[in-house]
C-alpha cells in the first residue's frame, strides 16, 4: 500500500544559454508546490465536516439554512452563528483548512504513526469527531507528498530516452554489451580449443592441464548458449538498425492495437511521461478499491469485519506511507545516509502495517503475522494492477 511519487517535473542540465531557463523552472516548480499543497488542504478541507466560521452567541437566524439560532453554532447545519466577511479572516481560513483540520490533526497523526490500530478501530466504531476523516487526511496527504517529494533534488525522472524512437535506451545498450560477451566468449572457445589441442599432441602431454582446459571450455560453451539465449529474448533492431520493431504475433485479438499504442508512445515519449505522471497524482486514490478484495481474502470468515473496516484500514494505511515518502525524502535532501533512508523505507512499512493489523481487527500476534506475510504478497499484486493503469492511461489517446 504505498504511494509512488510520479508528479515530477522534467529538468535539462543547464548550458551556457540555459542557466536562466533553469532558474524559472526552479521558481515555477516551487510555485506548483505551493499551490499542490494549498489544493490540497483546501480539498481535505471540503471532505472533512467542519463549521465555516468562528463561533460566538448567534441570534437571529442562521445565514445558511434560515433556522432561529439559540448558540454559537447552528443546530440544524451545524455553520457558525458569526460569518467573516474581512480578508484577514479569509487569509486565516485559508491557513486553516491547510494545516489545522479543526485541530483534529494533532489528534490523528501521532495515533497514525503510533497507534494505527487504535485509530483504525475508534474510527470505525464511531468516534469520528475526535478524528481527521481517512479520505480527507489521505487527499491532503497525497497532495502534500507530489507537492513536495517532486521538487526536492534525487526524485526526478531523467528524461524520456527509453520512449525516443532511434535510441531505445536500456535496451541498445543491453543487446550491446550480451553481442560483446558472446563474441568474447566466441573467441574464448576457438582458443581454448586449440591449446587443448596443443597439449595433446606435445610428447609429455599433461593430464591435469587439459582436465583444467577442459573444464573451462566446457564452461564458456555454457556461458555462451546463455549469452545467445538472452540476446534471442531482446527484442531484434529493425532493418535501418536504429530502433527496435515491436510486433504483435499473427493472429493474436489485439494484436493492432499493441502496435498501435506502442508507435504512439514511441511518436510521443514527452506527453506519455506526463499522462503518466498526472495519471498517478490523480488516480491515487484508486489503491484504496483495488485494495479492498485482497483486504477482504485476509478475513473471509469473520462477520464482524467488512469491507467498509478494510476501506478505513487501507486509507489510513495510505495515508502513513505517503506521509512516510514525504519525510524519508526530506531526510535523504538534507543529508542522512542513504543506507539509512533505504533500511527505514523496508523496516518501518511492514512494522506499522503489523501494528494496524494487530489493533484494528484485535488479533494474536500469530495472527498479525501471518496475514502480514500475505499482505505483502498482496501489496505487489495492487501495485502491479496500480502501474499497468498508469501506464494504460499513459498510452490512451
């Protein structure tokens, strides 16, 4: 259940003529942060249920629904009895909706990172005003991650040279290198063959020597029907031979339709990258119902548990490690070592969901573990199914 950060944005290394471009990009990428982040907290801020407003003894009646007000607060709607009007109070709401969530976020995040099956299940069981919502601190969170994680330096795609049509990146190069090994190993044989054969026909032949050649050759003539295997998988150079041929097989259902997505990708590498991208920043929220059949093979027997507790579990879930991203990448910016950011990032995900399993659904330690193996199982097949999204959407016209 993790959250990759795709939103990111395209950078060339500056020239001599580049170094201005350079500095705008910088600047426009810090102002799209900005404004991620504001999106964000403002979109949270819609989901999560709260009074527009501050409070103060209302009278008359409420400017929203019209009911006779008798407090601070509407009974019936629950909006505050005195409105803002002023542009400092809009300024304050603004910071509001962003970072205070009424002030329940100070209540949910330390029981998120600490305690995320008690908070999982006292959400469940109705304690929801003490809370951030799961949707609303998920979106804000989401919002935050792309926001922040795409601008810091290490967290950016390189560029599109695998997409490029006459180039094909990885792949050239891998052909290259197995077309290399096997001709070494080609000439590895035709000489091994021939001292072999000259220590044979010496008057004191030695036994030991030609066991060893032996032995060696029999291993580069392995060596070599695995290099030669390996470069048949790769797929073979078109006829011009500066790119590769993609083919559907005959009469396979679909199989024009391949071709004609990958020509597509190939025409257009830039705009794929960025469907991608834009794809995973606003389609993220898709993990959640792809999670929830795996969540549910977990507790097939168990009444008590339904698919709205895995929909709550998995969200909280979602919101962690995207908040963990955000922090673990913060962190690698300013300097820990990346040996440290890598051990946190495999320790503290399975950890956590270990906690969240044992406190949300009351189980044994056995019964945590257990089923965190297979939720780990599970979390590559949601991913899987979450990138051949990405990149159908990426393809689609």
């Amino acid at each position: 259940m993790s959250a990759i950060s795709v939103s990111t944005s395209i950078m060339v290394a500056p020239g001599s003529m580049g170094r201005g471009k350079l500095i705008a990009s910088r600047v426009m990428g810090e102002v799209d942060a900005a404004g991620d982040i504001v999106t964000g907290g403002l979109m949270a801020r819609a989901v999560e249920p709260g009074a527009a407003g501050h409070g103060g003894d209302g009278h008359g009646a409420c400017a929203n629904c019209g009911t006779a007000l008798i407090g601070s607060h509407c009974h019936a709607c629950g909006q505050a009895a005195h409105v803002h009007r002023t542009l400092g109070a809009y300024g304050h709401d603004l910071l509001h909706g962003v970072f205070h969530f009424e002030g329940k976020i100070w209540a949910t995040l330390p029981m998120l990172a600490l305690k995320p099956g008690e908070l999982t299940r006292r959400y469940i069981a109705g304690e929801r005003a003490k809370f951030v919502s799961p949707i609303a601190l998920f979106l804000f969170s989401v919002f935050l991650m792309f926001a922040i994680v795409a601008n810091l330096p290490g967290w950016k795609f390189g560029g599109d040279e695998w997409l490029k049509p006459g180039l094909t990146g990885g792949m050239a190069q891998a052909r290259e290198k197995l077309v290399e090994q096997r001709k070494a190993a080609d000439e590895a044989i035709v000489d091994l063959s021939a001292e072999i054969k000259a220590e044979q026909a010496d008057a004191e032949p030695d036994a030991n020597k030609i066991a060893r050649l032996q032995r060696k050759l029999t291993e580069t003539v392995e060596s070599r029907r695995g290099l030669r295997h390996a470069e048949n998988i790769l797929p073979a150079p078109t006829a011009n031979g500066d790119d590769f041929d993609v083919k559907a097989a005959q009469g396979s259902p679909g199989g024009s339709w391949l071709v004609a997505k990958w020509n597509h990708i190939r025409e257009n590498p830039k705009l794929t990258l960025y469907k991608i991208k834009t794809s995973a920043y606003k389609f993220s929220w898709a993990l959640i119902p792809i999670s929830l059949p795996f969540l549910w093979l977990l507790f097939p027997f168990r009444r008590d548990v339904g698919l709205y507790d895995h929909a709550i579990f998995a969200t909280y879930s979602l919101t962690f490690m995207s908040l963990l991203v955000i922090v673990l990448a913060v962190l690698g910016a300013v300097g820990l070592p990346s040996w440290l950011i890598v051990l946190a990032a495999f320790a503290i995900p399975p950890f956590h969901m270990y906690r969240q399993l044992k406190g949300a659904y009351g189980l044994s330690r056995g019964g945590a573990v257990w089923r965190l193996a297979w939720l780990l199982f599970f979390i590559t097949m949601t991913t899987t199914l979450f990138v051949m999204l990405l990149l159908y959407l990426g393809a689609a016209d």
